[in-house]
C-alpha cells in the first residue's frame, strides 16, 4: 500500500505531474478523488496560484455547498496568507513546490508570495467563495424586473432557506381551489378512493419538492409522455376506454366460457374454483353499466388463477391445461389494466400538480417570499435565455476568470444546467481569450444526497465537457487518512460489490499512512426467539407513571447501544480521548439512545448536527409550562410541568391533585388556586403559578419569560438537575429559548399563546454546541467531510429498504437540458410495464447511494473501525455487517466490561470554579422593563464581534491578525466592513485609558468570560483582573458611548462586584466600564 495511484485522462501519471496539473490556474481540470486525498487542499492551493499568477481577488469565483463549506475555505485560504507573510524564502520554495510549480520560477514567486497577504487586505475585495444558492441569488438581485415579473417573483422579496413552513401553509389555498374546481376536485377524489387522504397528500409533496423539475419536463410535454396510455403498448386492446371491455368480445367471451367449462370438469377444487371465477366474472361483466365494474370483473377473474403478488398461475393451476392457455392472454389483459391505471393516476397527479405548484407561487407572492428553488430557476433562466444570457454572461466574463468548484458530486441537474449555460458556448473552442478556466472536483463514490435532488451523473456530463473545453481529466486513489487495515477493509468490501455488478468505477486505494490500524467487530445482539403460536405471555400490570412501555424493537437498541458504550468506556479508562470517537448511525434515533447510554456512563457526547430546539427535554418543560399558563385547561402540559426540575412535584402528590380533579371536575389549574385538600408542596405552588400567568397575560413574551426565568431560578434548577457532562447544553438551550422570543419569525408575536404555538409548531434550530472533549454522534450524512480516530458504527445489520410507494421518479442525466422522464408511481411492489425500467434505473442509483454511504462511513475511521449490529428480523445479504464482518476481528462478549456507573477516565471530581464561587446576589427580584436589545441586530452582532476579539486578546496584544478579524466577523455573520469596525471598536479599548489590564507588567492575574450566577442567571464578566497591587478589578465593555449613565448597567456591574467580593473578602474590588471611544468610566 505504499504506491499512490493517480492517473490523467485515464493513463497513470507521476504524482508530481498529477499536482502540477491540478494546481495550475491556467488549465481546464476535473479532479475525481478519493476520501482523504486533500481535494478542498488542492482547490485552495490553485486559488493561491491565481493570486500569483496575477488575478485578482473578485476575479476568483469559488463555490461549494455549505456556509460551512465556504467559511472553512476562506479561513484556509487567509491562513496559509499570514503564514506565508511570515515564512522564509526556503519554506515559501517549499510549499510552492508542493503545489506544482517549477523550482525556477518558485524562486522567482517566494518575495510576491509573501506580499500576498498585505495586498489581499489592501484591496478590500476578497477572494468571492460562495455556496451556489448565494451566487445564484447575487445573480438574482441584479436581474431586471421583467425577469421576476415573467417567473412569477415578488419584486421586493424574503428568501426562504427553509421552504418547510412555507409548504405546510399552502394546503388551506389548495383545498380551497379543489372546492371551486369540479374536475379538479374529481381528480382528487378519485386519487383518494384509490389511496387514502395521507398518501395523496403524500404524492403531492414529493412532487411540490421537485417542482421545479416537474415546471421543466410539463413545459417540455415529458410528464404527459411518462406514463403511456394502454393502447401504445397493447394495440390490440385498443379502441376500449378499458382494457377489461375486451372481455365483453363475443370470442374472447366464447373462449372464456368454453376454458370454465373444462375447468369445471377436473376433480381438484382449484380449478374448479378457477371455473366458477369466470362465471362470476362474466355475470358482473354483463351487468356492468361502469368502467369501474368492468375493472372489478377482471380483478375476480385474476383472483381465480393467479397468486396474490403477482401475474402467474397458482401451484395447482400449473398442470391443467385449460389454466395454461388462459396465462398469457389474462398476464397480458392485467398488464394492460395495470398500464391504464398508472396513466390515469399519472394524468390526475399531474394535473393536481399544476394546481399545488401554481397556489404556491401565489403563496409566496402574497408573503413576499423566494425559496431556494426559485433562485436555481432564475439562474437557469437569466443565463439560459437567449437575449438576457448574452448581457449576463458578458458580465460574469469580465469580472470571472477562475471558477472552482468543490464536491461536484453534490450538484444537481438544475445547477450544472444553469452552470453549463454560462460556460457552454465555449465548449469546443479550446476555451477561448477571455473563457474562464474551470476546476471541479469531487467524489461520486461520497454522492450520498439524492434526497436532496443531488444527482451523481452530472459528475460524468462535467467531466465530458471539461473535455470538450480541451481539460485535463485528473484521478486520485491515494489517501492521507485511514491507516492500511481500514483501507484493506475498504478495498475488500468496495472490490467484492463492484466484482457483483454491484457497483462499478472504484479503483483500490493506497495510504499515505504508517499506523497499522484496526478492524473490529463487537458481538451481535441476538434477537429473541418468537413465542410459539397460541403461547399467550402472562400479563403483567406496568405502573405507567413510573415505567415506559418498552417495544421490542427498542428494548434491542438499547442493548446494542449499551453495550457499544461500555466498550468506548474501557477504551477511554485505557486512555482513548473521548474526542478521537465518532459514533455513526443510519437514522438519529440510535443517535439519542447512544448518547444516554455514554451519559449513564459519565462520558460527555454531543450530537452536533443540526437539531431543533423543541427536541431537548428542558426547553420541552418550559414549553409545557407556558402552554399551561396560557391555556390553562391543558393538564396534561401543567403535569409536565410540575414533574419538571422546576416544581419536582412527587407522584403522589400528582395523583392526589388527579383524585381531586374526578370529585371536582375542574382543571387542575384551578383546583391549585383553590388549595383545599391538596398536599402543602402543590399549595406553595400555586401562587407562583398564578404570578407568573399574570405576567404573560400582562407582558410581551420575551419579558414574561425573561421574569419567569428570574423568579423561577429556571436556569440554576434546570442546570442542577442535568448530569454534569450535559449541563453547558441545558444552559444553552434554555438561553436559546430565550432568545427565540425575540428572534423566531422576527418576533411577530402579538400574544403569549402564538408564541407557544410557534414553538410548538417546531421549526427552531437549536443553537450549535462544540464540545472539544466529547464523543461526536453523527449520522453518515452528517459526517462527510469529517474524521475520527476511532469510528464505530451503529446498527450495521439493517434490513432491506422496502419498496417505496407515493413517489416519483425522476431521470435526468446531467447532459440533458429538461428531464427525460418525470413518473408519479403509485406503488414499487407492482409496476405497470412500461415504468419498470425507469424503476430497475432507481434501484440501481439507489443502491450504488447506499453502497456510496458505506464508502462514507469507513473513510471516516483514521486508525480504528468498529461493527455493531442487532441480529435482524429478516436476513439481509447485502448489509453493511454482511460485508464487513468477515474481515474484521471479533470482540468477545466477555472483553466488554460491566460498568454500573461512569467511565473511570472520567469519574468527576469536586467541582472547581476557575476564580468565583457560585453567588446569588440578594437584591429583590424586579420585573424588566421592556425588551432587552435584539441580538439579531447588526449593531449587537458588531459588539459580540466585538467581545469575542478581546476575549481573543494576550497579555501585551498590539492588535488581531486578519484572519482573526474575519474569524470574528464570520462568527457573528458580519460583512467586511462590520468586522473592521468591530475590530477598530476593540483596538480603541485595548489601546485606550484600560489598556494597563492587558500590560503584563501590571496584571497579576487575568480571566475573561468568567462565570458568575446572578438571581439563578448564568452571567459572565468581561474581564477580571488582579493587579499587582492586589486590587481586583471588573471589567465591562461597552460598544455604545456613556454605558455610565444607565442606571441598569451600573446595577449588573455592582452585582458583578458582589459576588467578586463575597469570593475574595477583605480584599479591595473595583469595577469600570471599557467604551468602545477608549475610555474608562468606574463606578464606585
């Protein structure tokens, strides 16, 4: 595994050539690279080539998928900058070599190279890196109006990254419509009868989701072209309005007829039973005076010879002739009916379609919105259009003249169209003066988001034209990540599913990596055998306030879980680091279950990936809690709420309160303000209860609940009942809750109860946690793109995926302009003819994605790999564990530790504040005032940028880098100039009348964001500082002129001082004000 593999334009190549190739900004590439092969590297290094070879900054278009994405190429990017601005002519030699230039000229480029840094701040335009829906929308805002007025856009407009919330409001319209519309209320109602209310609504959404695709291909007439009539594929049933009427034919009714009779004369019952099926058929068929009994009539006679699922004899029917010569004409009268079905319910969902999308457009006219699908039509249509692409390509042509872009794999057809509209008319031309030169790398073996309209085949259309612009085809299977032993796993289970025609295009990989590395498997949870039938289990009663119903299912997850936690546990008391581990899972739900197992153990988890705040349990308290006040008939949220860390109210005395309510009748809210009979811990409760509803009937929301949190102490209970390692993310959660009173939907929120519903309508992110020491719990998707020492996968032994139902299905290959087909299919267990093989088309992209997902998983695992799995209910040959498993090595069962509490490694200690203990100042509660400031705003965001720079600030500091400026800026979504102003507020008081407590000389003893509790709120001082004199000092910065004069400042700033001197008495303690205009204003 020592040899790296890397070809060009399929012929194998040296690895120098393969990177000077690569980084050079003058060539046409597509790069296909393996996991771990540095392909964000190389893009970043051909932006710093075209830096040197005399671009400019706005000249260099680089565009990925995520903020994330972008942000992490940008910080890359400035980083290698003032690395390089402080670099030696022999290290500069070095790193441009690396990047493919020739050792003379890197000589000549080590002075500029070093240069590069001050230039790039001098000029103030930086380099544009960009996810695709931001350029798309920059390219939006400058089109003319006409363009908005011809697709339909509001002209002052919101865009929506979310089009979720949309989406739900657009049912009310269209059921409306349906209700004006006869023959669009027919269509419904017939889609209904034959599926059910939930899976029509269904149907629908997963059309709306590709609605822009369904736009392209109804314009070009393909939807209508998807499904077939009967008649084209069977025309010699044509010319009937069913294909059933053919029964009704005197011969064929003459043939039917004289098959029932010989059937009729066999001494088994099946084909006696297959006899008097005709006969009953063709009594309805004579009867019929629909099309619909006609159908009804062909179903009994299929049901007399043929099995359930599908269109071939019954075992008995095999060897009698008469059933013989009736298959073929019933399999294809069935086939037939089977056609008609899917084009009628092709025609309905199509026309259904036009009306959802349509009320939708209207939708968002009437809000103002734009979501993300309407930027990608815009695109495609301003550089599409023949008159408008010219004006719009002529202005890209001027100010582009490099576009990268990184995890190709990931586009969709929408995009690479819009991208190939622009680029297009330089194909074949050698690329031309002013072409700009493209770059484009991915993977398709990492292609894993087809569920969100990625489609790995426009890899092979780009790929094809970087070709015709005369490019270079690049390939590397040389990996710097994953040690011999998880590659070996990789090539064997990859080589074994491309040798079955599994998969096709991957390539064995070699390793940069000297570790051995490991492969492991941990025991299987076996899964309990089934009771015999009619073995009835005794019935055992379960206390239900007391004890979850535990499903089987779920009673097995929890064991494999528990038994993966207990292994990491072992590997951490070994001296694993809890952050070297990455869990990963298929779906969240063992995600949850992990990371209580892990707690239950001690061991600090995080799931990082994006959730809801409604999801975590504390926030789901306070939500029932306000519900209760707010309506206070909801008993079910008050005994939530009484059960919580806030009130701690006992079973029994619940039950009590439930006794009272079936005497009394009443809610159980009232029942607490009435008090009689009830135990002293509910009567104490009840006034609070009522305080606080007084306050949400009385004030806006974020003042109700700022006032709860104070006179509830809701952080400090809430806090004090979490496990240690899950305290921060309590804390968080709750201040997020907050915060979501002024910033959900813009704060819109006339009443109490509509933020309540909001909050329970779900929809609120949760804020993002980083816990540097923690083991990261992920799904597959979510981890692409990172890595971990040691990676154990969850739940590997998956069944099959079922077949799908209420879906569409959807080929575009990436060279084509519209959509080669778009079919609504009713159901994948039985497919009318002439959709199946656009559904054999499906399976084939589904199972390279799944295959693709397995490729994901295990190149995520740097020096270890571990398989878990739970015995399924039905075999899959073709899961992870059945591909994996024998080439790992097997855990025994006895080498898994029984631990009954936490993880030595991480046994708690006595808790020890870095300076302050914890004080609770005792100054009487007061209801606030009005509204705290807006953290959304920009100028808020401007002074947490602001903070965090200072935060940032050592001892003796002159100043920030500029990657630490944009850093900041980054963090607090400012633009460039936001961040220097920010930066230029931070330098004036560190440089100004306080700038003695960052003199070495003069400080003791320095903190910054230390903790202190105030009235059960977490707060934090700017700074402490101890001088030399023994003087401690607190220190508040201001972003606005004059904070001295605010009476409220001066009280949190004396609160700080008090707890200070209640930690440190006797000891002199101070306390002042930093403005951002450099002054320092104390307050005695």
């Amino acid at each position: 595994m020592s040899q790296p593999a890397y070809e060009r334009n399929g012929d194998p190549v040296a690895r120098e050539d393969f990177y000077k190739i690569a980084c050079d900004p003058n060539r046409h590439v597509a790069v296909e690279a393996c996991a771990g092969a540095g392909k964000t590297w190389m893009l970043v290094s051909r932006i710093l080539r075209a830096l040197l070879e005399g671009a400019a900054p706005h000249e260099i278009l680089a565009i990925t998928f995520t903020k994330k994405a972008a942000g992490e190429m940008r910080q890359r990017l400035m980083e290698w900058l003032e690395q390089f601005a402080h670099a030696s002519d022999e290290q500069l030699h070095k790193e441009l070599l690396v990047r493919g230039v020739e050792p003379a000229r890197a000589r000549e480029l080590c002075v500029p190279l070093r240069q590069l840094y001050g230039q790039l701040l001098a000029q103030g335009r930086p380099v544009q890196i960009r996810t695709f829906h931001s350029w798309f929308a920059a390219l939006l805002r400058n089109a003319p109006m006409s363009v908005l007025e011809t697709l339909g856009l509001p002209a002052g407009y919101e865009l929506l990254e979310d089009d979720a919330p949309a989406i739900a409001q657009v049912w009310r319209p269209f059921q409306a419509r349906l209700l004006r519309e006869p023959e669009a209320r027919a269509d419904y109602e017939a889609v209904v009868a034959g599926h059910g209310r939930f899976q029509t609504e269904n149907a629908l959404t997963a059309a709306l989701q590709r609605r822009v695709e369904f736009l392209l291909a109804d314009g070009a007439g393909t939807v209508e072209a998807s499904v077939p009539a009967f008649e084209v594929l069977y025309p010699e049933l044509g010319g009937e309005d069913t294909p059933a009427r053919v029964l009704r034919q005197p011969a064929v009714r003459a043939r039917w007829l004289a098959r029932a009779q010989a059937l009729g004369q066999e001494k088994n019952k099946t084909p006696q039973k297959a006899a008097a099926a005709v006969i009953d058929a063709y009594a309805l068929l004579d009867a019929a005076v629909s099309a619909a009994q006609l159908d009804e009539a062909l179903q009994i006679l299929r049901a007399g010879f043929f099995v359930k699922d599908e269109d071939r004899l019954t075992q008995h029917l095999l060897k009698v002739g008469a059933a013989q010569e009736a298959e073929p004409e019933l399999q294809r009268l069935c086939a037939a009916q089977q056609q008609h079905e899917a084009w009628r319910y092709q025609q309905r969902l199509m026309r259904l379609t036009r009306l959802l999308i349509d009320e939708y457009a209207m939708l968002k006219r009437e809000r103002g919105w734009v979501d993300m699908s309407d930027i990608e039509r815009a695109a495609l249509y301003l550089l599409a259009d023949p008159v408008l692409g010219g004006w719009v390509q002529e202005r890209l042509d001027a100010r582009t003249r490099h576009l990268l872009i990184d995890e190709f794999q990931d586009t969709n057809p929408l995009q690479w169209q819009a991208l190939h509209a622009w680029l297009g008319s330089y194909a074949g031309s050698g690329g031309g003066a002013v072409a700009p030169r493209l770059f484009i790398v991915g993977d398709p073996k990492q292609s894993i988001y087809r569920f969100r309209r990625a489609e790995p085949q426009v890899f092979k259309a780009a790929k094809a034209f970087v070709r015709e612009l005369g490019g270079e085809l690049l390939s590397c299977d040389h990996t710097r990540r994953n040690a011999p032993a998880v590659l070996t796993l990789v090539n064997q289970a990859m080589g074994e599913a491309q040798a079955q025609n599994d998969y096709e295009g991957f390539r064995a990989h070699t390793t940069e990596s000297q570790e051995t590395g490991s492969v492991r498997a941990l025991p299987q949870i076996p899964r309990p055998d089934k009771p015999e039938k009619g073995a009835d289990a005794p019935a055992v009663w379960r206390d239900s306030l007391t004890q979850p119903r535990v499903m089987p299912e779920e009673t097995l997850r929890t064991q494999e879980c528990r038994q993966a936690a207990r292994w990491l546990a072992a590997q951490i008391a070994e001296g694993l680091r809890p952050q070297d581990i990455m869990v990963l899972a298929r779906k969240r739900d063992r995600l949850a279950v992990m990371q209580e197992e892990l707690r239950e153990l001690g061991i600090p988890a995080q799931q990082p990936e994006k959730s809801e705040l409604g999801d975590a349990p504390e926030v789901q308290d306070l939500v029932a809690l306000l519900d209760a006040l707010v309506s206070p008939a909801h008993d079910l949220s008050l005994a939530r709420a009484l059960k919580s860390p806030l009130f701690d109210v006992s079973d029994d005395d619940l039950i009590a309160l439930a006794l009272r309510q079936r005497e009394h009748r009443a809610p159980w809210f009232d029942l607490l303000q009435q008090g009689q009979g009830l135990p002293p811990a509910l009567q104490a409760i009840a006034p609070q209860l009522l305080r606080w509803k007084r306050w949400l009937d009385t004030l806006p929301p974020h003042d109700a609940l700022h006032a709860i949190y104070d006179d509830g102490d809701v952080l400090a209970r809430f806090v004090a009942a979490a496990p240690p390692t899950l305290r921060e993310t309590a804390r968080t959660k709750l201040q997020a809750l907050l915060a979501a009173a002024l910033q959900v939907d813009g704060a819109r929120y006339a009443t109490p109860y509509a933020f309540v519903r909001a909050l329970k309508a779900g929809g609120v992110p949760a804020p993002a946690l980083a816990d540097a020491d923690a083991v990261r719990l992920l799904t597959v998707h979510g981890a692409k793109g990172l890595e971990a020492g040691l990676v154990l996968l969850l739940d590997t032994d998956a069944p099959a995926q079922r077949a799908q139902s209420m879906g569409v299905l959807l080929d575009w290959p990436g060279e084509d302009e519209v959509p080669r087909c778009f079919i609504f299919l009713a159901s994948e267990s039985r497919v009318p003819p002439s959709v199946r093989e656009a559904l054999q088309v499906e399976e084939q992209a589904r199972q390279r994605e799944e295959l693709n997902a397995l490729y994901v998983a295990l190149t995520r695992a740097q020096r270890g790999l571990v398989l878990s799995s739970v015995q399924p209910h039905q075999a899959n040959g073709a899961s992870w564990w059945q591909r994996l498993q024998a080439g790992c090595d097997s855990i025994a069962r006895e080498d898994i530790p029984e631990l009954a509490g936490p993880a030595t490694a991480r046994t708690p200690g006595v808790i020890s504040l870095p300076v302050l203990p914890v004080f609770s100042a005792l100054a009487p509660f007061a209801i606030k005032k009005g509204a705290s400031q807006d953290a959304a705003t920009p100028e808020a965001r401007v002074g947490q940028a602001m903070h965090r720079l200072l935060e940032w600030a050592a001892l003796d500091a002159t100043g920030w880098s500029a990657a630490q400026v944009q850093r900041a800026g980054t963090e607090f979504g400012l633009d460039e100039a936001q961040a220097r102003q920010a930066a230029a507020m931070a330098l004036r008081i560190l440089q100004g009348e306080g700038a003695w407590a960052w003199r070495s000389g003069e400080v003791a003893w320095q903190g910054n964001e230390v903790p202190v509790t105030l009235q059960g709120s977490v707060r934090r001082i700017d700074r402490l500082v101890r001088k030399m004199d023994g003087s401690w000092w607190v220190l508040d910065y201001k972003s606005a002129a004059q904070p001295q004069i605010q009476e409220e400042l001066q009280s949190q700033l004396r609160d700080y001082c008090a707890a200070v001197q209640a930690a440190c008495p006797g000891e002199p303690v101070r306390a002042a004000f930093l403005s951002a205009q450099g002054t320092l204003e104390e307050i005695k």
